[in-house]
C-alpha cells in the first residue's frame, strides 16, 4: 500500500485524516441521491441566511487557510464553497458515486476533503507546501496558482489541495481504489477527526462498495 505523510513543515499545522478504498463502484449513477437530498435540506434549515463568519463549523477551515497565508473569503475552501452553493438553493452536482460520498462527507463535516485515485498517482504521497511557481490543472478550475499553499503531493508533483484538487488524479467512472484526504488546522480535537474519518468510510462502502483499507489519523509526527 502506497504512504501518506506529512512533511515537517506543515506538522505543527495540519491535522490530517487519511481513509483507503479498494474495489469501489464509481459508476455515474447515484441511487443513494436522496440521502444528499436530505443533508442539504438539514443544512438550509439550519443556517439560511447566515453569513459564511455565522457559521461556526465553517472556521476550522478558514483557520488552516489562514496558517498559509491565504485569506478564506477570497479563496473559498472547497467545504465551504459547496456550503455556499446549497445555502443558494443550488442542489450539488452530480458526478460519480465516489465524488458524491465524498462530497456528502465534506458537506456533513464542513471540512475540505482531497479525493485521488490511486492508480493514477506516482509513488507516496506527501502533504506539504506548494513549491516556487507550482501549479497543476484543476478539475474544472483550469490552473490553479500552488506556491506557498498547502498541498497534497505525489512524487510527480501537486495533486491536491483543500480549494480544489489535480485533474491528473482525479476520480473517474473507471477508478476502483482510491484515497480520500480530510484536511484541518492542528488543533481540531482528535476525536472529532477519528469520528469524521468513520462518517466518510461508511458513505463511501454503503454507496460505492469494495473495502475499507484502513483509515488514520496524521498529526506531527504520527504515521
């Protein structure tokens, strides 16, 4: 099995939760659809019209941007840019059965989560900062700008990061394993994370099926 860890210079920063998928469905159609139905229609009850600042599961994320010097409210974390999009009484996209457990655990947790197929990678993964002048193509975004932010790096180079991920590894119809990375700042209880690593595997085996490879913590020197 392939490694993710964190470089030492984003340690003392990033709380990181890492779940593996082996023999997964990722088929175009979702019969599970009715369960994002239900999410969004909790999270319009519970915060239409409240601002972005109001909602107080939307800072852990703004406060890892922060860390990195990028401010929240002109570069959204992917979290709260689908918030934003259901909070407008705009259903999410449908994509693939993977993408929409991924996306269901993103909205329910309120916590950027980077999503990989794992074939497509090169090597270990890493989580560090974006080196001078790199970028990559992101998923429907065109290039996105990496230097000095957090990313998620293969031995290639940049394929992730809490706004929006590579398409070089992006999940597809065809892709059967997979890694999901749930990114916070350091700080975020433990517990909370471990608790959010289980809500994300149970979506994901109950809507795409395979296996649970295993999941886990990172946070400074854990592996």
């Amino acid at each position: 099995m392939k490694r993710l860890s964190l470089d030492p210079s984003v340690e003392k920063s990033v709380l990181a939760g890492v779940a593996w998928f082996s023999g997964v469905n990722a088929a175009s159609d979702n019969p599970h659809w009715n369960e994002m139905d239900e999410l969004e229609a909790t999270l319009r009850a519970a915060y239409a019209g409240r601002k972005p600042s109001e909602i107080p599961g939307l800072e852990p994320a703004r406060i890892l941007y922060r860390r990195f010097g990028v401010d929240p409210t002109r570069t959204r974390p992917s979290s709260e840019a689908l918030l934003r999009r259901v909070l407008r009484d705009r259903s999410l996209y449908r994509i693939n059965r993977l993408v929409d457990a991924i996306n269901w655990a993103s909205l329910a947790l309120l916590l950027p989560i980077g999503l990989y197929d794992l074939d497509a990678t090169e090597g270990d993964l890493t989580i560090r900062v974006g080196g001078p002048g790199e970028s990559y193509e992101g998923i429907r975004r065109g290039e996105i700008n990496l230097e000095g932010r957090l990313v998620i790096a293969d031995e290639r180079g940049a394929c992730g990061s809490p706004t929006a991920d590579s398409l070089r590894t992006c999940v597809t119809e065809t892709t059967t394993r997979a890694v999901a990375v749930i990114l916070a700042p350091a700080g975020l209880p433990r517990l909370q994370m471990e608790e959010g690593l289980q809500r994300l595997s149970d979506r994901v085996t109950s809507w795409c099926g395979g296996t649970a490879d295993g999941a886990f913590v990172l946070a400074g020197d854990a592996s």
